[in-house]
C-alpha cells in the first residue's frame, strides 16, 4: 500500500519539478531577450555569480 503512494507522490514531484524548470527556462529567456544578451554573456553571468556564492560560502565557512 505504502509503495502505491510513493509512486503517486514520484509522479507528482516529478511533475513539479518539470514545471519549475520549465518556468526558469521561460523566465530566463524573456530575461535574455530584454536585455539584449547573448549565450555568452549569461554563460559568464552563471559563472560568476557561482565564484561569488562559493567565496562568501567560504568566507562564512572559515569565521565558523
């Protein structure tokens, strides 16, 4: 009983997370669009926002 309510709840979550990323896709694109930029430039926008991330996640890390 227990294994027909997981696959229910699988189906659900997977259903889910294809609408969110289908979302981020859509968002991303209009954004794109408006501003002009190409591949490239939000490429390198990915890139340095995750250096960014990972050195204040670093900076915390080593004040613990």
């Amino acid at each position: 009983m227990n294994l027909a309510f997981a696959e229910i709840g699988k189906g659900y979550l997977l259903t889910t997370v294809n609408k969110l990323i289908n979302w981020h896709k859509s968002m991303l694109e209009r954004a794109q669009k408006e501003m002009g930029l190409s591949n490239y430039t939000l490429y390198w926008m990915a890139f340095l926002e995750g250096a960014l991330v990972m050195w204040l996640i670093m900076k915390v890390a080593i004040h613990l």
